[in-house]
C-alpha cells in the first residue's frame, strides 16, 4: 500500500451503514412508488400528501445528522458490522472490544473498537507501536502522524503540542504529555497523544477518535453502575 492509502485509512468515513441512511432510502423509494408514512408502504393519498412527504424528506436530508466514523465504519455500529467492514479475524475480542493489528503510514499499530452498555461502537483507538526506544524518534514518528492529521482536519484546537522542538523534549523529559485535538464534524472528537510511560523510560503513541454524546453517555452509566454498589 502506498502512503497516501494508509493516510486514507486513518480517517476515511463512509456513510452507507448509517441506520438514518438506509432509513433515507426507504422513504424515497416510498415516495417514487406507493404512498408511504415513517418509511411504511401505504396505498392512496393525493397530491397534497405528495407534498407534505416531499418537504419531510427534505427536511430531514439537510437538517439531520450523519455520524460518520473512521476506518469505513459509522457511530453507533454494532461489532457483527465492525467484523464485515474489517474482514478478517480480531486478535482479541471481548463484551466491549475488538482488537486488530493494521499498517498505518509505515506504522504497525493495534486498533481497538470500543462498544457501549447497548454494544454500540462509540471510539477507535488507535496505539502505534513504538520501533525504538528513544524520545527523538518518538517525536518524529508523532510529527508524521501529526501532519496526516493537520492535512485532514487543519491545525489542532485544543491541547498542548508545542510547536518548539526543545519544549516538546523538555515536556516529555518532564513526564507531561504532548496533546493535540480536533472536532470533526461536531460531533467526533480526535485526540493524538504522546506521553512518557512512567517508570519504564519508554513512549506511548496514541490516537483516539470518539463520538463525543456516546462517550459522555457510556462514562455517566458506567459511574452509575459502580455507585450501585455503594
């Protein structure tokens, strides 16, 4: 594969298994042949039905909105779709995880689909492995990451990557992580950290997409479960 396809795979998005999509397509197939109502086939109606269904389906193509993932996959997806989509075998899989091993910009990596309580994907985390040792070549295989990212998505808003290189020694030195975020779409956060693994002298280089409501949602019912048992 050349560079460019595995950019690609970092954060390609696809909108055809979106639930809302396939929704879209029943009722505009109800629309051109039968009658039709909250995407159900009916008979009759007239014109002023016609008219009503129309802006309805207008109305939804450009106000609703489509969660789109990375990695050819859609927010909220279940695991059966996230096994078809990836098309081979995980190298580890439990209740709220698949794990599989993939190539990214020269980079061996472990990718990980993370699911809710409702077994609804909600992040992809991304955990490059590091080839040597050293905190000069951690940052240089962070700053090849960090400009796929920047080329897609536009300078980071928010963390804390210094741009100086001295400061981004200093910070690991210090055992502090270097940060950078971005919003997609409103809705997907991306945060790429490179952090000092504590006590081992090694980096850990990481890259995490998420759906922002998913995530917030699963975080409250988890603490909910654990404050049950209080």
């Amino acid at each position: 594969n050349t560079n460019h396809e595995h950019e690609s795979r970092i954060t390609n998005t696809n909108h055809e298994h979106d639930p809302k999509v396939r929704k879209l397509h029943r009722r505009i197939r109800c629309f051109v042949g039968p009658w039709c109502y909250n995407g159900e086939e009916i008979q009759g109606g007239g014109e002023g039905i016609r008219t009503i269904v129309l802006a309805a389906v207008l109305a939804w193509v450009f106000v609703a909105p489509v969660f789109a993932g990375v990695r050819g996959t859609q927010w909220g997806i279940s695991k059966a779709e996230v096994e078809r989509i990836e098309e081979k075998r995980p190298k580890e899989q439990a209740d709220d995880r698949l794990v599989y091993e993939d190539v990214l910009a020269g980079l061996e990596t472990e990718v990980t689909y993370l699911f809710n309580h409702r077994g609804e994907l909600y992040s992809i985390e991304y955990d490059f492995h590091m080839e040597l040792p050293f905190m000069t070549h951690a940052i240089r295989q962070f700053d090849r990451i960090s400009r796929i990212l920047r080329g897609n998505y536009g300078p980071p808003t928010g963390g804390g990557a210094y741009p100086d290189k001295e400061k981004r020694i200093g910070a690991l030195a210090l055992e502090r992580p270097i940060v950078e975020k971005w919003t997609k779409d409103g809705v997907t956060s991306i945060v790429h950290t490179l952090k000092t693994l504590k006590g081992s002298g090694g980096y850990k280089h990481t890259l995490a997409y998420a759906h922002k409501g998913l995530k917030d949602e699963y975080q409250r019912f988890c603490k909910e479960k654990q404050m049950e048992k209080f």
